[in-house]
C-alpha cells in the first residue's frame, strides 16, 4: 500500500508520460475494490497517508486464481505467520512496443525505501515511454 | 475348498493392489498437495510455488467434493486450509456448517482464514463471520471484514473466481515473463467485475503494472 500511496504523490508525472498503471491483486474482485477504493491498511496508523480516503490511482484488476500473478512469476501460495501470501509485490514495465522492459521488485527493508522504489520505477518509465 | 473359495477374492486383491498402478501414480489431488516438495511454509516461499499453484488448481477444479469435506478433518493444516478454500469456491453450501466449525475451533489461523474467507463467498452463516471479526487473529479479522463486506452485496463473488479456476493454467506458463521479452498477455477483472484483457493495452503506451498484496 506504501507503494501505492508513494505512487500517487508522482501521478502527474506518470500522466505527462501517457504511462497506464494497474495494479493486479491475486484475491476476488470485492477485496480488490477495497483495496483500491479504501485506505484500511494506512489509515490505522500515523503516516504521511493516515488521513486519505484512498491511495490507489490506477486501474485495480482482480485476479482471482493467480493465474496472472504465475504467468509473471510472482505467485507464491505460502503461509507467513498466520495469513496468507499469494504473491510477491513486484513492478513491471512495459514500453510502448509492449516488450518487458524492467522487473522491480520492492525493497521493503525501510522506511523510505517506498520513495526510492518510486523514483527507481518512474526512471524505467520514462525509458520505456521513449522507446 | 470352501477355504480355498475364500482365499481368491483376498488373492485377487492383493494382486490386483501391487499390480494397479493407479494409485500410486496417480494421487488424488489433495494428496498432492499433502506431499508436496515444498510445503506452503514460509521457508519455502521461493522455491515450488509451480508446484504449489498447479495442484492447487487441480484441487479447486478436480478434488471429489467428499474428498475435500473429509479434509476439513484433516490432520494437517494445510490440507484442512486448501480444503476449505476450494469447498468455497466450489459452492458447496452443504460444507458451510463444517465452515463454521472451522472458524470457531481451529486452532490454527491459517485454517479459520480460509474457511471465513470460504463462508464470504458463499454469503453463509453470517453470525460466525460476525464472531470471527472479533478473532484472536488479526489475519482473520481481516479477512472477516471481507467476508462480512461480501454478504451486505447482492453481487455474487464466488462464480468470477471458479470461473478463473476453470480456465486452468499451464504448466510450461509459469513464470515465463522476461524481460526484453514481449509482455505475456493476460486476463483478469476490474474491481467491478468486468473483465480485462492486457492486450487491448499492449503496444499502445507505456504500462506499469504493480503486483501487490492487500498491504503493499
């Protein structure tokens, strides 16, 4: 959700580049609602993101089996602590030809390793949107 | 003779159990998923997740539903957890009392996870899915509030995701995206159910796509 949250404050620049940007959860089209139309996870804490009613701004795509998230390769079905992981968060760019041009996965080791992660991201995009 | 009458049958068995190759090679599903390489543990997180993705989809579409109601008894958890999850997306409301016992008594929560997440989809016993908000587990009350959200909608849930089961996946599909490669094709729903299909984007403009868990 940082991710996402982080994403939003660049969405202007992601615009400028005519980039579309979706975000696939391996769960039913309900959870994928609220995780795109309700900020449950950041709104329980103090951050930068507490107050915001949602943080999500691209199109959020439910995939239900994980039949995406395995094409990809990020599907990974096992038990952490007591929930749960259907997958590994990961970023994909993809340039205008539609060739994979960069697989990122999040460093999550930091605090603000959500803002390097984004800035990492946005380079390949704009790589991607020159091609 | 009459001892001799008796013996063929159990002889016969016994033959035809060393010479059957059935069913040691070929396993029901949740027998699989009992053997696996790489159980679904978090030591294992990277390595057999094919495995673990391949026989879950033969659970979900090909396990014998009393096969997977008697693994709601299972010994094992993980067993128990794939049963609860694919009697779930099967539909089958006869299982969901069985659900709910899950819920209430299961020690583990990875177990009650699936059977509430289970009882959401099939918009059944709402009173335990009540209870289970208020679950010693913050992973069960999680999903509770889901499944809770799930029973106030007329919306059926359920049939997308058996629909998304029965599309099936291939094995030699697993993890084949690769970068400087085209971008493999996908379908999938938008957060209101319609579907979307990757390509209809692909080649247009530049595309970010996030794979992300409910909380990154």
């Amino acid at each position: 959700m940082h991710e996402q949250a982080q994403l939003r404050l660049k969405k202007d620049e992601v615009q400028k580049l005519g980039a579309e940007v979706f975000v696939v959860l391996a769960m039913d089209h309900y959870r994928t609602r609220v995780f795109k139309e309700e900020n449950l996870v950041l709104s329980t804490f103090k951050n930068p993101f507490t107050g915001e009613p949602s943080l999500v701004f691209g199109t959020a795509l439910s995939d239900p089996a994980g039949s995406a998230s395995a094409l990809y390769g990020v599907s990974r079905k096992y038990v952490r602590g007591e929930a749960w992981v259907e997958n590994d968060p990961c970023w994909f760019v993809i340039d205008r030809k539609g060739t994979l041009t960069c697989a990122y996965p999040p460093n999550f080791s930091g605090a603000n390793f959500y803002e390097k992660d984004i800035d990492h991201v946005l380079e390949e995009l704009r790589k991607a949107a020159e091609e | 003779m009459t001892k001799h009458f008796l013996c063929v049958p159990v002889m016969l068995s016994a033959v035809l159990a060393l010479s059957s190759p059935g069913r040691a090679e070929n396993p029901s599903p949740l027998e699989s998923y009992r053997n696996l390489k790489y159980p679904p543990t978090r030591e294992n997180s990277d390595r057999g997740w094919q495995e673990r993705v391949q026989v879950e989809f033969d659970i979900v579409n090909s396990a014998e539903l009393g096969a997977l109601q008697a693994g709601l008894k299972d010994q094992s958890p993980f067993v128990r957890s794939i049963a609860a999850r694919a009697l779930g997306i099967r539909g089958d409301k006869d299982s969901a009392e069985a659900l709910a016992e899950l819920v209430k008594t299961d020690p583990e929560a990875m177990v009650r996870v699936r059977a509430v997440e289970s009882l959401g989809l099939l918009k059944m016993q709402p009173a335990v899915i009540a209870l289970a908000k208020k679950d010693k587990s913050d992973a069960v009350q999680w999903v509770a509030r889901m499944a809770a959200g799930q029973l106030k909608s007329e919306t059926d849930f359920r049939e997308p995701v058996q629909k998304a089961y029965e599309a099936g996946i291939k094995p030699d599909k697993l993890g084949v995206a690769r970068v400087g490669q085209p971008a493999p094709d996908f379908t999938a729903l938008t957060s209101d159910g319609k579907p979307f299909k990757l390509s209809t984007v692909l080649g247009r403009k530049p595309i970010l796509i996030y794979f992300a868990v409910f909380d990154g």
